[in-house]
C-alpha cells in the first residue's frame, strides 16, 4: 500500500509546487486598453496614463519634465507589456493545475464516486475566482489588487487555498475508493491493489508527457514574468520621487 501513497504525493506535487519565488504584491488594480493605463482602488481611479505620455493623478494633469516624461512612457510601455502577459499567465497556470487534478481524480476514482461533485464545486470556485480577478477581454484588460507570490502558477494565497481545498477533496475520494480496497478476500485485495497500481503508473506517465511540458513552459514565462515586474517597480520608484503627487500610490512592491 505505501507505493499507492508514494505515487499519489508525486502526481499531486506538480500541481503545488512553486518553482520560482517573485514576491509581488500590487496594492491597487489595472485597467488597461490600447492607450490608457489607469490604477484604481475599487471604483476611484487614483492615477491614469493617456497616450504613454500624459499623466493624470487624483483628477488633475501633471506638468512633466522631459525626464519625466521619458519615465511615463517607459512606465506605460511596461505596464502594457508585462500586464497582459500576467493575465494569460494567470489563467494558463491556474486551469494547468486544475486540469492535472481533475484527470488524476477521473482517471483514478471515476465520476461516479460521491465526492466528485464536491471537487468539481471547488474547481469551478477556482476558476471563477481567477477569472474575476484577471479579466481579458480583446485588447482589455484587467489585473485586481493581491498578492502574487508563486509566478509559476500566478495565484494568490485565496485562490491556493482554493486549489489545496479541491486537492484535498480530491484526496479524500481517492483514499476512500483505496479503504475499500481492503473488502474481500486477500486475493481479491491484492488483485485490486496491483490494478490500481497499474492506473497510478499510468496517470503518471500521461503526466509526464502531457502536464510537465506545459508546466516547464509556464516556468520560463515566469522567470521573465519576475524580470520585468523588477523592472517596472524601478521605473514606478524612479517617478515617484520626481513626482511628489504620486507618492502616497505605491502601485507595485517587490521583495519580502
């Protein structure tokens, strides 16, 4: 039995697992289109870049310098850059990890086993959850407040919790469908053992070649996802003590 159990932890990793660390934390939201970036909190927009070179903070327009300007438009360059590239990372990252788990359970448990509803409920919390946070649509888009401390997957600690939850009830069907592994005679039980043996090794090697790549993918998109967050906290740092207007708006914080 304990191989049953070795080989449960090690498909169950991949979907948890943070490779990288970037810790981001974006204090306010980002509305982006094609030519306007505007960071708010809720429903107040606190400041807003027009045509990469116009900056408009608390309602009123900022004279800038030419520095300053250059700033902005590195500013917005960035931020229409690395925005959007973060929203699709988001929702790749999180239906990679839903995907691995909801085949593991079907592919182990079946869909006829009484938890499977309660893990498909707690996925679907998932996925709105994500969706509501990153939302995209045609050239627009938008990225809500929270933390983002695990760039592999692009979650935040609620939308984790979430995830652990479905796995862990995901869990609990596959443990109860192998407690009734030990019904029957010894014969029988071996025999049930070695077949579900068989399914785990076979799940592992769907997701070796199915899940991996798509995970190794996604982990080189976040080490240049944490490149450029940096970045952009640099330059949002640089306006912000030229700015004295934006001081009170640290958008982006990087580090512990």
């Amino acid at each position: 039995m304990l191989r049953v159990f070795t080989i449960l932890s090690c498909l169950f990793s991949a979907t948890v697992s943070a490779a990288l660390d970037c810790n981001v934390d974006l204090k306010y939201g980002f509305i982006i289109d094609h030519n306007r970036i505007r960071v708010v909190d809720g429903h107040i927009t606190r400041y807003q870049i027009n045509d990469f070179n116009q900056l408009i903070v608390g309602g009123h327009w900022i004279t800038l310098s030419e520095k300053q300007r250059e700033d902005v438009r590195a500013l917005a360059e960035s931020v229409h850059e690395v925005m959007p590239q973060m929203t699709l990372m988001a929702v790749d990252g999180v239906k990679l990890a839903v995907d691995t788990v909801q085949q593991v359970y079907i592919g182990l448990v079946g869909t006829d086993h009484k938890s499977y509803e309660k893990l498909t409920s707690a996925l679907e919390r998932v996925k709105k959850k994500v969706d509501k946070k990153f939302i995209h649509s045609g050239d627009n888009y938008y990225v809500g407040p929270g933390s983002l401390e695990n760039v592999d997957e692009l979650v935040d600690q609620q939308l984790e919790e979430e995830i652990e939850q479905a796995i862990d009830t995901s869990l609990g069907g596959i443990l109860s469908a192998i407690a009734g592994l030990t019904s029957g005679s010894d014969a029988d039980m071996e025999r049930r053992v070695n077949e579900l043996y068989e399914r785990l090794e076979l799940m592992g090697a769907h997701i070796e070649r199915n899940i991996e790549p798509r995970t190794g993918s996604l982990r080189k998109k976040a080490q240049w996802f944490c490149e450029r967050i940096e970045s952009l906290n640099d330059i949002e740092e640089r306006l912000r003590e030229s700015i004295p207007q934006l001081q009170p708006y640290d958008a982006i914080v990087v580090g512990p």
